[in-house]
C-alpha cells in the first residue's frame, strides 16, 4: 500500500455569506463546495504515536466492545461501553454520549441512504466549533441548567467517536487534517439546522474549511471493527487539538471488490475536574 495518495476532497469555496445548511434538503441551504486533489499520508505502524493531546486524533482498539445496536437496551450498552473508552483514554471524571450518533454507508453499498442512514461526510469539516454554539451549546442542551452551569466552570471536551461496521480495507475512510497546519483564516463558523422527533429545530455551530496547500492531510488504512477513532470536535482548554478538521474520500489504493464501507460515528462530552 503506498505512503501517500491522491484524493477528491471538498472544501468550502470562497463567498461573503454565513454558510447554513439543514439535515433535509431546504431551499435555505448556502453550502459552496470546491473540489481539490490532496495527498494524503496513509499512517501505518507509527499510527499508535498519534494522540488526543499530540495530534488531536487517537486510535482505541477493543476487541469487547459491544455489537452496534440502533436502539433498545443494546444501544444504551454501546453508549455506556464508549463512555467507559473516553474517560478511560482522555482522563476524564464523567463522559455523556450525546445519543445523535448516525450510521453511514458508502455510495457503492446497495442500502445507501435507506434505514435511516446518511450520506457520507466528503467535505472537509468538523461537527463542532470553539464558539458558544458549536461547543457549550452542547452541554447546556444535555444538561439541567444548575449542572450545566457547574460543568462549564471546569474543563469539558467534546469528541467523536467514529467506528467501522464493516471488515477492512476501506473503500471511503476517513482522511483528517493535522491540526498545527490549519490556520485560523481557513475555518468558517456554519449553522447546521436539524428537525427533532417532536417537530422543532434545533440549530448549532459546527466548523467547515477552506483550502490551503499548507494543510496536511493523512489517514488510518485498514481499520478493523474494534478499533475505535477518537477526534477531538472542541475543547475549552485551548492549548490543546481543536476542531479537528476531517472528510471521507474514495482510496484509489483499495481493490474494488472489497465490501461498501459501513460506520457508526456517535459524540460524546468528557468532563475534567
């Protein structure tokens, strides 16, 4: 498998309004991409030297992890056993799943889009922000007010925790940009409007890119069903990884008979004392 590849990514293209997009297609929708070519490292056996304090982006593998399960008390196991990871892996005191996790299917599978699953992420983003709407929001929406209130004294970090459902190779994995070659002018704050079971809305703030050939991009090839990757959305300790910036691309490097990548990526807060 080569050390570096080729790929399509999308990125936000230059334009003088607020970005919004919502979760169904709306005629609100200002989402300008732009394609471009990136090289991508693929990271291989120094991938165990990449942390959430270094880089920003860390690997957990456990072979007991509970099967994924999309509801009922085999979902509340999955969440409870990836609250055990984080605060496991980050030092955390308490970790809380979000419980707005979505399962994602390649376009090569032939389930894509159905049971209730979304496309894939190809443009380069990241599912929070470090403003108010992209981070504490989050806490607060969870959370009575008084232990919100009291939570957000202390350090508290929100992180993605995305898992393949499918054996590897991966067709369509996950490239993620090092977090020390962004630079501040490339991010844009983007409203996300989603629709909630009871008919409301709820609208936050997550991080999309601009392009710059200072980025540096890489990836993990053939992750297996029970690692987990574990990237940072936010953090209100802000010398350390923020917005850790990622798309799913096509591999060109992966044979084209492996099965349609399948994952679960579920958020969940960590709170430090």
């Amino acid at each position: 498998m080569p050390a570096m590849i080729e790929a399509e990514i999308a990125f936000l293209a230059p334009c003088d309004r607020r970005p919004i997009f919502h979760d169904k297609p709306s005629d609100e929708d200002f989402l300008p991409l732009i394609q471009h070519s990136v090289p991508i490292r693929a990271v291989h056996d120094e991938r165990t030297a990449f942390t959430l304090d270094r880089h920003g982006v860390e690997i957990v593998h456990r072979a007991d992890l509970p099967a994924y399960q999309s509801a009922g008390d085999g979902r509340t196991a999955y969440l409870r056993a990836l609250e055990d990871v984080v605060t496991r892996t980050t030092g955390a005191t308490e970790a809380m799943a979000l419980g707005n996790g979505v399962v994602r299917r390649s376009e090569r599978s032939t389930r894509h889009r159905r049971d209730g699953t979304t496309v894939l992420g190809r443009f380069a983003h990241c599912d929070f922000s470090p403003a108010a709407a992209g981070s504490r929001f989050w806490v607060e929406h969870l959370l009575p007010a008084e232990e919100a209130r009291q939570r957000l004294t202390r350090r508290y970090a929100i992180y993605n925790v995305w898992r393949c459902l499918t054996d590897p190779p991966q067709d369509t994995p996950l490239a993620f940009c090092e977090p020390a070659s962004m630079a501040p002018a490339d991010v844009v704050g983007c409203d996300q409007m989603i629709s909630t079971d009871d008919g409301s809305t709820i609208c936050f703030e997550l991080s999309l890119y601009h392009y710059s050939p200072a980025q540096r991009w890489f990836y993990f090839p053939d992750l297996r069903r029970g690692d987990l990757l574990i990237f940072t959305g936010c953090d209100s300790d802000r010398a350390r990884p923020q917005g850790i910036a990622h798309a799913a691309f096509t591999d060109p490097s992966c044979p084209d008979d492996v099965p349609a990548r399948e994952s679960i990526d579920e958020r969940v807060i960590a709170f430090f004392d």
